[in-house]
C-alpha cells in the first residue's frame, strides 16, 4: 500500500485518476496478475472550507474544469453511473462483481419489500 498527498483539495476526477494512475505505476510489477485494486480517500472535507492556493491556478474549482465536472456529474446522475466517463478509466470495464447470490435488500429497497397478505 502506498500513500500520496495531493497538492490541494479537489473533487475533480481528473485529478484524482491522475493520482491514482501515479501511485498504480509506483507499485506495479511485470508479470504479476492482477484482479482488483482500491483507493482509500482520507481527509476529506466539505467544498465551503475549501481553501485556494495563491500559487497554483490549475485548482479544478475555478472556472471551466469546475463547470465540466458538473455537468460529468450531472448527466450520471440523470441516466445512470458511467454514462460519461474519464477516458483513462477504460472503455470496458471486465471486473464487474457478479451478481448471482445476493441478498434481497428488503430494508432499502421498495422494489424488494416484502407485501404480508392475508
């Protein structure tokens, strides 16, 4: 596991892949298989205690990157996750999970709660 510190705070995907790509290359190793890998987000904090940096103006919450996103995210939200994706997350994606055994979600789903009839 390694760890990286982004230079500022951001929410934009661009920028988190391109880190995440970073730390992927550090540890990758030729011939090894691999199945899946995570990314584990800590301090994470709300947009209004954002704090800008006075040296860098490539932060993604100015201007039109802020804009892209939300409109990314925006229109997944309308129809549906990775309708718009980043291209570096791959067009395919071959790890979906399967699905065969799971358990009904009575608790959090209308479509799966349980009708008594007498």
């Amino acid at each position: 596991m390694i760890k990286i510190k982004l230079p500022y705070k951001t929410s934009d995907s661009c920028v988190l892949i391109k880190y995440a790509m970073k730390g992927l290359k550090s540890i990758f190793k030729e011939g090894y298989i691999y199945k899946k890998c995570g990314a584990i987000l800590t301090d994470i904090s709300s947009k209004d205690e954002l704090q800008l940096n006075l040296f860098n103006s490539s932060q993604d919450d100015i201007g039109e990157k802020k804009n892209i996103m939300k409109t990314v995210d925006e229109i997944n939200k309308k129809w549906g996750r990775d309708t718009v994706i980043i291209g570096s997350m791959g067009i395919e994606n071959t790890l979906k999970m399967k699905q065969t055994m799971i358990s009904p979600r009575y608790t959090t789903s209308w479509d799966e709660l349980l009708i008594a009839k007498l």
